[in-house]
C-alpha cells in the first residue's frame, strides 16, 4: 500500500468489511442500539461438520439507558449472511427503524 492508497483510505472512507450490523431495540425502556461484531473477534467458526451454521455468536449486551440485559444468539453461513438467530430481553430492528 502506498502513501496515495493511505491517504485516499483517510479521506474517502474505507468499507468496513470485517464488521456485521445488528440493531435491537429494548424491551425494558425501548432504547434503540446498534451493536458491531467483529468477524474476527466476536464471530466464533463453528467447526462441527453437521451443522448448518459456518460461524455463530452468543452475545450479552446491557442497554445503557435502563441496563437492561438482551442476550442474543446469531448463526451465520460461510459468507456471514444469517441463517438463524434468537433474542431474549430485546427484539432485532432492521436499520431504517433503528436511523428513526
């Protein structure tokens, strides 16, 4: 990578192609958030060959208005598109409610 490349990144702004957006909102006072996953980091492979999922994550998150807490559980396929996933204390809320 060149020094054109580094400040062309810097300015432009790069895609983010290691991060996955999930929004929730919660079910105690209603906040809306947007939690980041890193593939990673956060996404563990699934290395059982009979499962359907590639990659999965079991997550805790506190709300920080009411400190609610929302667990969540996300499979994904090889190519992080989700094939499953579960939520207790909250519920998933697609981006354009989340921008609201």
């Amino acid at each position: 990578m060149g020094l054109k490349d580094l400040f062309k990144g810097i300015f432009t702004g790069k895609k983010y192609d290691n991060i996955v957006n999930i929004y929730l909102k919660d079910s105690k006072c209603g906040n809306k958030i947007k939690v980041l996953l890193r593939k990673s980091y956060d996404i563990q492979r699934v290395y059982d060959e009979g499962k359907e999922a590639a990659f999965m994550i079991n997550k805790v998150i506190i709300c920080d208005k009411c400190f609610n807490k929302i667990t969540i559980d996300i499979k994904f396929d090889k190519k992080y598109n989700i094939i499953s996933r579960e939520i207790e204390g909250g519920k998933y809320i697609a981006e354009e409610e989340y921008s609201e």
